[in-house]
C-alpha cells in the first residue's frame, strides 16, 4: 500500500471507512455477547461431555467459536488504530480478511456437511459427492478471489495526518466469487428441504428425535445464511471495495454463532437421548427376577 495516486472523494472515503469500523465493533459485540450467552451450555454440552470420544465435533467447534474472535480482535486493531503501519494494513486486507473469511465458511460449511450427512445415512454417494462439490467450490472461489484481488491497491495513509486501512482501486466482477460459493449452499439446501418435506408429508417416519433437530436447526441455518450470502454477492457486485465488504465482518460472525448453536442443539438431544436409553435399560433391569440356581 502506497500514497493514493489520484484524487478521491475523501469526505465519502472517510464516510465508509466509518461505516466499515462501525460494523467491524459491532460485529465483535455480536460475538461477544452471544459467548457469553452461550459460555454455560460450551462447558455443558462440548468440553464437559466427554469431548475426547468425537474429537473432530470439538475441534470443529473450537475453531468455529474462537476464530472470529482471534479474527475480529486483528481487524479491529488494524482498522481502528491510527497509527497502523504499511505492512500490517497490508497484511490485514490481503491476507488476514481473505484467510480468516475462507476459514469461516470451511468451518461452519464443515458442520453443515457433516448433518446433511447424517440426514442421509452417511450415504457414501451423497457423503463424497457433496464433499467433492464442497472442495471444488471453495478453490474455485479462491482463485476467483485471487484473480480479482492481485489487481487492487490500497492505502494505509488516506491524507496528511488520517491513517487508515483504504483500498482505492475499483473492484471488477468480484461478484463471481460467491458463484461457486452460492451452488454449493444451493445443493445443500434442495438436499436439506427434499428430507423436510419428506418429514412434514409423513413419506418417511423420523424415529431419532436426534435426526428431527438436525433436520431443523440445518434448515434454519442453510436459509439465514444463503439470504445472507445473496445480500453479499449484490453488495460485491458494486465496483466500490468499502461497499462491498460491508457485510464481511457480520457475515463471519453470524456463521460463527448459527454453527456454534446448531452444534450445542445436537450434543443436547445427543445426551437427553443416551440419558434415556440408559434409565430404559436401568427400570428393564429393576423388573428382572434373579433366583438362586
């Protein structure tokens, strides 16, 4: 990042430098109090349950949880601090935003695999097919990601005396990026929405209750999020790369707390369930007459 090579509207500029703080403090706070809603049932239902017998649940949620956190916490700090250097808004706007984003979606879209996954049996054709479809999507949007960003500039000096993370140069079908993204939400969510109707027609009768919370917290999730991944790919489609990333920051925390309560919901019903079985096998046992031989 270097001086600005030609005159902008900084009255604008500074206007959407604000709105992007605004909205990078913002998104923090969401996170924040939603850990600390939620901070009793992580004890309860993740690291007090025996979390070593799924390892790949727990990692999956302790990077879910504290990702955006560690993320958030470096994007405040580069954003906000009026002193920021070159290289770290460098590294802030080309790498970090970039790497920390493309996490996020491998994560939570991790956790959504692994329910479509489960509504379906653990099907191998379905279990490999979306996790190809997954994979594929995921590199096509980097390199689409790469392609268009190796041609922006930016700024970490806006005006004499205003420091602050700026890129100035116009963003050129960055749209695409969420093209790849947004088939794959597609799929799961025809996947996700064939088993529901299933479910409310009677076509296939549930007997997991584990199955039904899936089912629905899944939905829920695939719905808020492709709304959200829609009003992203319009906000990318705008030229000006303070508009487009309006979203990011809010974006990432919202995929961090649906994954994080679609996770606790299902190691709730999880343990109700082996409660049960367990008080079911201990009243079988109550009933049974022992007599001497």
């Amino acid at each position: 990042m270097t001086s600005i090579p030609y005159a902008i509207d900084f009255p604008k500029a500074v206007r959407e430098i604000r709105w992007l703080n605004d909205l990078q403090v913002a998104a923090m706070a969401l996170i924040l109090y939603d850990y600390s809603l939620t901070f009793d049932e992580e004890l309860r239902f993740i690291w007090s349950n025996d979390w070593r017998a799924k390892p790949l649940i727990s990692i999956l949620f302790g990077l879910n949880r504290y990702l955006p956190i560690i993320a958030q916490c470096f994007n405040i700090y580069s954003h906000l601090n009026p002193n920021v250097s070159y290289d770290v808004s460098k590294f802030a706007i080309a790498y970090w935003l970039v790497g920390t984003s493309l996490g996020q979606l491998l994560v939570t879209d991790s956790i959504v695999w692994l329910c479509v996954c489960a509504l379906y049996g653990n099907a191998k054709k379905v279990r490999y097919s979306l996790l190809a479809l997954f994979l594929t999507s995921l590199g096509c949007a980097l390199i689409i990601l790469g392609l268009v960003g190796s041609h922006t500039k930016g700024t970490n000096n806006l005006a004499p005396g205003f420091k602050a993370c700026y890129v100035y140069t116009p963003l050129k079908n960055l749209w695409t990026f969420w093209i790849p993204i947004l088939i794959y939400e597609t799929t799961t969510l025809i996947l996700v929405s064939r088993k529901y109707y299933e479910y409310v027609t009677d076509v296939v009768h549930w007997n997991s209750p584990l199955l039904e919370v899936i089912l629905k917290n899944t939905l829920l999730y695939l719905i808020i999020v492709f709304a959200i991944y829609i009003a992203s790919s319009v906000l990318y489609s705008i030229p000006d790369p303070s508009i487009s990333s309006l979203l990011d920051s809010m974006t990432i925390a919202m995929l961090s707390i649906l994954g994080n309560r679609m996770l606790f919901n299902l190691r709730e019903e999880g343990m109700r369930e082996l409660s049960e079985a367990s008080e079911s096998e201990g009243t079988q046992l109550e009933t049974l007459n022992f007599t001497s031989p």
